[in-house]
C-alpha cells in the first residue's frame, strides 16, 4: 500500500498514514441522529507486522459489525440522560435529586461524550477526579468568589480562594447509579453494545456510624422539647419512642392514630411539600406504649380544643402535627423546620446530635432491651427482611446476642464444689504438664 491509495474489503478499508495505518468500516446509519457510522482504529508502524495488525483488526471490526443486532450510536451522553429521566419511572424527590447531580457535575464533564466512548477507565477517572476536588479544579489557584465587580485586589478585598473539597463516597455512587441507569437503558435501546457502568469500581459503601443519644441525654432532650409546649414535646417523644422518620410524623393524620387499639396505621410520607407513600413502600402498624398512648390522647384533645375555639370543626382527617402557619391542622409541620428546631434545642442544651439520631436511639434501645431483629425492623420501615437492620446496627445486634447467651448460661445447671475440693473437671486440666 502506499499513501496515495488504501486497500478495501466490502464495507472497510485500510487506509495508509504518516506514522502507520487507520482501519475505518462502514457501521450503518444512527438510529438517532441519522448519520453515518464508522468503526475506527489506528495501527502503528510501518513494516510488515503493521500491515498483519491491521488487516487483522479490519476482520475484527468487520466480525463486530456483522455480529451486532444494530447500530451503535453517537449520541452525547447528556441527550442519553436526558431520554433517561423522561422515561423512568422515579419518585419525585429522587428526580429532582437525580437532576441537580446531572447539571452540576455529570453534564458539564462527560455530557458532550458519546455513550459509545464511555468506558470503564472513563468513569473510574471520573470518580477519582471527583474525590480530589468536586469541582474538577485544574490544580491551579484560583478565587472561587469575588467580593467586588471590576479590578481589585483579591488579598486585600478578602476574595474566596479555591480550596479543593473532596465528594463524599456516597454522594459518587447516587452518580454511578445515575450514570449505570442512563447506561443500562442505552443498551435496551440498542445504542450500546454493552454497559461500561457495570465493570467499574464505584466507591465503597461506608459503613454506617449510628450516634444516638445516650438515655440520659434523650431525658434532657424530651424534658426541654415539653418544656417549650406540649404539642412540641409529643412530637419528640413519638420520635424516640417509634423511630418514625420526619417524613411520615409530618405526614401523620389522626384518623391514622387508633388509641382504642394502641397502634399507628403507618403509610404516607411528607416529602418536598407533597404527600405519598412511605419510603420503602411498604404500611406498617406500629404498636404503641401507654404513655405514648396518653400523650397523643392529651394532645388530640388540645388540638380539638384550639381548632373549635376560633369556631372550626375538628376532622380526623387534619394532620396530628400542623405547621404553625396553618392552626387548624390542614397543612403538617414541614419536616425540614422540624429538624432545624430540634437541631437548635439540642443545641443550646449542649448536646451534639440530630432528628435522625432518635431513629437510632429507638432502635438501639429495643435491642439492647432484647428485642428480636425482625419486629425492630418492622417497626423502622427497613426492607430486606432485616439486612438493612443488621447492617445499620450491627454492635447492637451484637450486645443483644451477648445479652442472650447471659440469659442462656443463667439457665444451665450450676457447676459448684465444696472448699479446698477440686472438681473434675480443674483436676483434668491440671494433669497436663506446664
């Protein structure tokens, strides 16, 4: 071959270069944006064994093209995910979740990149990219923030400078799904061979570090909650005594509260304004203890009392927990004032901790207390009939094991010998030599 001309088979050709050889075959039309495909691979070299390299690698082009059910595509990454958020079938919440990680971070990297060129190595160096810096920095410094518009000087105006932020592992692996998802539906629809996605190594999974309060500082915390107001105080109280998430005390109406049969008919949760079903998707009835049985009871009749004082009719349909925009109980109390309000009240008791934190304590005071892994999970909401429980909690679950063989070994008939007589057993393991 020279450079003037290139060798052809069919659908392919072997085209000569300055440093070597480019193999290009005739692929078909793009499903999606109707132009035409090309396979291609350059060869390096220019002897003998070049020439062999490339016509092999023209059979293996043409053999993947004959072999494959249609056309790659070409399509940009970002037009993939896009397809992908308009046909899935996801919650709101994780939508509109899944939407700010795409514009912020996955789009402005890889969104021009055709799914066709996304491989494993392209998105194990994304990753890593995104644990040094979230932003993708150059490594150069930088002002993230100016203070003042026009010429100034940054030192002395006090300007942000760039400081690299790593991204939290959990963080990357919502990105690996949302890029894994968009992939996996690339493939149904024919535009890939295969998902890159599933052969590269994501972030490990942190194991989870429950803090909840100690018993000593969940009594402060309830004692200072009835402190400020009663309503208030049984809103705390439910939290640490059902492990109910935010979500679903803020989605709670009393006509789901039975107190003639003690038990909490558990299945809306209240997330970004808008009422739908637990997070897990699943009801459950949670028991409830006779104090908290009192405290609802008492708090049910303040309520009526407050809503037919300003001459409105109490329906069981109101929310147990209203926001204090709305007194007559029609909308709940948002879940993120919720959390700010106790975050400030366990604050200025000097305790560090969160709303979730109840929903560690609760669970982890029923098993330390002995309480069997499936009832403590059914009660949380977990799915996986108790993995999630035993991973979440698994020091606990562990206490409550040692607690167990206590109670088994308090049960065994007692080894006892007289004074200065040695039993059988001592006198066994005493024949052996030192």
């Amino acid at each position: 071959m020279t450079a003037a001309r290139s060798e052809s088979r069919g659908r392919g050709r072997i085209e000569e270069r300055a440093t070597g050889f480019r193999v290009v075959v005739y692929a078909g039309v793009d499903p999606v944006t109707g132009k035409r495909v090309y396979l291609r691979k350059t060869i390096k070299g220019k002897d003998k064994a070049a020439e062999r390299r490339a016509e092999n690698a023209l059979t293996s082009l043409l053999n993947q093209v004959n072999e494959q059910n249609s056309t790659p595509s070409t399509v940009a990454l970002s037009y993939a995910l896009d397809e992908w958020l308009r046909t899935s079938e996801l919650e709101e919440s994780t939508h509109h979740t899944y939407e700010g990680y795409i514009k912020r971070t996955i789009r402005p990297a890889l969104g021009e990149t055709p799914v066709s060129k996304i491989t494993p190595r392209v998105l194990e160096s994304f990753y890593s990219e995104l644990r040094r810096c979230r932003t993708r920095c150059d490594g150069k410094p930088r002002i993230d923030k100016h203070t003042k518009s026009g010429e100034h000087d940054c030192a002395e105006s006090g300007c942000k400078p760039h400081v690299c932020k790593p991204m939290g592992s959990s963080t990357i692996r919502q990105i690996h799904a949302i890029l894994s998802g968009t992939l996996d539906a690339a493939q149904r629809w024919e535009w890939i061979s295969s998902n890159p996605a599933r052969i590269a190594c994501k972030p490990k999974q942190k194991r989870p570090e429950p803090d909840p309060p100690t018993p000593a500082e969940a009594a402060q915390l309830s004692e200072k909650a009835f402190k400020i107001n009663e309503d208030w105080g049984t809103l705390v109280w439910l939290a640490m005594t059902t492990g109910m998430r935010r979500g679903e005390i803020a989605a709670l109406r009393f006509a789901r509260v039975d107190l003639d049969e003690e038990v909490i008919d558990l299945r809306r949760n209240w997330v970004r304004g808008v009422e739908k079903g637990t997070k897990t998707h699943q009801n459950r009835r949670i028991p409830l203890d006779s104090e908290t049985v009192t405290l609802l009871k008492e708090h049910k009749a303040r309520v009526r009392e407050r809503i037919e004082r300003v001459g409105a009719t109490f329906s069981e349909d109101l929310f147990v927990f209203g926001g204090s925009k709305t007194p007559y109980h029609s909308e709940p109390y948002s879940p993120n004032a919720v959390t700010q309000r106790y975050k400030d009240m366990a604050t200025r008791l000097g305790i560090d901790t969160h709303l979730h934190s109840l929903r560690h304590y609760s669970a982890t005071e029923l098993l330390t207390a002995g309480v069997d892994l499936p009832t403590v999970s059914g009660r949380l909401g977990h799915g996986g009939g108790g993995a999630t429980t035993l991973r979440v909690y698994a020091a606990w679950v562990a206490a409550s094991d040692r607690k167990a063989a206590e109670i088994l070994g308090s049960r065994m008939p007692k080894r006892s010998s007289r004074k200065g007589k040695a039993t059988h057993t001592q006198l066994h393991l005493c024949s052996y030599p030192a």
